[in-house]
C-alpha cells in the first residue's frame, strides 16, 4: 500500500502565539513551573525549551505539554471573516 506524503506546512506566528499565550495560562492556572513540566514529559529543562521553540508545529508536542499540565487540547476551525 503506498503511503501519501503531506506537505508541510509553518505554523503562521499568530496562531504560534496563540499556541504559547494558552501553555502560559494553564501553567498560571496550575501553578507549574518549566522544570516541572519537563520532569513530566521526561526532558530536561533545556529539552523542554527546545521543544516549545522547535516543535510546537506538531499536534503531539502540544499534545504533550497539555496532557503535563493536566489539560486537553482542544481545536475548532473556525469561518474565515470576508
């Protein structure tokens, strides 16, 4: 069976800020730290960073810092405004 490639896309730097405005509000609702957070997800803390800087692209990466955070992630598309 032949596996379709998808292409790639960036993440826009809006929906980027998007993304670290609500793991900067569900580490403020819970009170946890980035050391923390990568403690949970089995990284250092410098690993960590490096995944919030490089990988927040990738739905699992996000996936990953919610589900340390004691959250789930949720996505809607929303109408385009004309």
């Amino acid at each position: 069976m032949e596996q379709k490639k998808y292409a790639q896309y960036d993440v826009s730097d809006e929906l980027n800020a998007k993304v670290l405005s609500e793991i900067a509000r569900a580490k403020a609702l819970t009170k946890t730290k980035d050391c923390d957070i990568a403690q949970r997800l089995g990284k250092t803390k410098q690993g960590y960073s490096a995944m919030v800087s490089n990988n927040l692209s990738r739905l699992g990466s996000i996936e990953a810092i919610a589900n340390a955070l004691g959250f789930d992630v949720e996505i809607k598309f929303v109408p385009k405004e004309k």
